[in-house]
C-alpha cells in the first residue's frame, strides 16, 4: 500500500539532487506546519459534489476566518501541494467539481492554508500517492536572469475584507501589443499562465517565493504568441524562459475513494 504522507514530511525526511528540480517547493511552504509540530486542519469544513459541473474558479476566496472555493479535485491538489498542474497524474476523476466552505483561524497563512487543505483531501478522498521523477523532453523552464529579477514586490489588496492571492492576467491583444498584468503574483501563478498561453509545460525553477506586482508589453505578430515573444516580455522582468528537456517531479496519484461529505 502507498502511505500519503503529509507534503512536510515528505520533504523533511528526503534529500534532493540539485538536478531534481523540487526547489519550487517552497522551504516556507514546509515550515509551516513544522512550526506546529502536527498536521493542520480547518476548523470546520463542509465539501460537496457541485451540482453544476460546469461552473469553476480558479482561484478561492478566502476572507478572515473562512475559505470557500468551486472548483475541480486537480485544482485543488495543484493548490495544496503547490504544483504545477500537469505535474500531477493518475487516476480519472480529477475533473469533477466540488464545493468547498471551510473555517480557518483569523490569522492563518495562505501556505498554513494549503497544508489544511491537503490533510482535507487525504481524508475525505482517502487519497493515496507517490512521487516520481520523469524525464520531460518538451516544454519551457522560467528562470531568474543573470542580472536577478527587476519585479516590485507585490501590495495585496485587503479592502474588500477578503485575503488577496493574486492572479496573472493577459487582457485581449491592442493592435500588435499585448499587456501581461500580475497582481501580488506568484512565480506559480506566472507560470501556470504561461502554460495556458503558450499549449505547453512550463516549469517554475526561478526559486522566487515573494508575490509581485508587474506590468509587461509584450509584442505581438501575425503568427500570433509564440515562446520568443513572450520570451521577450518576461525579459524586462528579469526572467528567462528556455526549453527544457530533464528530470521533473511527479505527483502521482494511486487512489482516490468516493467523497467522505459531512
């Protein structure tokens, strides 16, 4: 049997090759729950089966004391164990959509928050899974510059009385120009964009772990996006975006049960 082992634990008791690429994991993201000394929960937590499966958001709302989120199973393990998605593979049935309200401590962190939802999709999903490194022989890596990264750090936006995650956005083309938007951004966030944008894997491995706040023109041609591009674009951000062909980290997903609801 594949024993799932809480995120923090897998990495305290491992040790990585340079070559692995697991630094986007966060140390922060680890400490969390070791500065506790046992595994976080939500206070409360209600999850359903959504009975509109067409309905989903991407990010959650999370306000003082509550985190609610629509949104399908991968999703949410892309959240909780701080992957990208297409680093997560295994069973079918990771598309369906839930419901999930649950209660958090007033002062909780997002990475606390992340930890919390992790030991709440082991439980109810009973979920087993095992990490595996595979060669990837496609897609994009983005990395810091040699002149390091030229982003303001990021000034959340707490006024409407809800926790600010931040979000990548990249509004329809003006004529030949295109504004990539980040606000209080993730280097995830980036790069799962860029993903989308792009139709191919792009590896986070700038070992950036602040949100930012950017702005970036990117221009445009008539063939389109195209990986030099916005090659170009994240240039003035001090980043690299370089074909990658190596060792990536898998979460590989063995079971998942029907839901435990309550």
């Amino acid at each position: 049997m594949v024993v799932a082992l809480p995120l923090s634990v897998f990495l305290a008791a491992t040790v990585y090759s340079p070559t692995t690429c697991i630094a986007d994991l966060a140390p922060v993201y680890a400490a969390a729950q070791a500065q506790t000394g046992r595994q976080l929960h939500f206070e409360v937590a209600s999850l359903k089966l959504a009975v509109d499966q067409d309905v989903i958001e991407n990010r959650p709302k999370r306000s003082v004391g509550r985190f609610r989120w629509n949104t399908d199973l991968l999703t949410m393990l892309s959240y909780a164990y701080y992957l990208e998605l297409w680093r997560i593979s295994g069973k079918s049935g990771l598309d369906t959509i839930y419901i999930l309200d649950a209660t958090i401590p007033p002062n909780a962190t997002q990475d606390q928050v992340r930890l919390m939802l992790e030991a709440l999709l082991t439980e109810r999903f009973h979920l087993q899974f095992h990490r595996e490194t595979k060669v990837v022989s496609e897609g994009y890596s983005l990395s810091v510059a040699k002149g390091g990264p030229k982003l303001p750090v990021g000034k959340p936006n707490s006024e409407s009385g809800e926790f600010d995650d931040g979000y990548v956005i990249g509004p329809r083309p003006v004529a030949e120009t295109m504004l990539l938007r980040g606000h209080n951004a993730s280097m995830l966030q980036l790069a799962a964009f860029l993903q989308r944008h792009l139709g191919t894997n792009v590896l986070d491995r700038t070992n950036l772990a602040e949100r930012y706040d950017f702005e970036l023109t990117c221009t445009l041609d008539e063939s389109g996006p195209s990986p030099d591009l916005v090659g170009s674009c994240i240039k003035q951000a001090g980043l690299v975006l370089r074909k990658y062909k190596g060792p990536v980290e898998f979460l590989v997903i063995d079971h998942v049960g029907s839901l435990v609801e309550n």
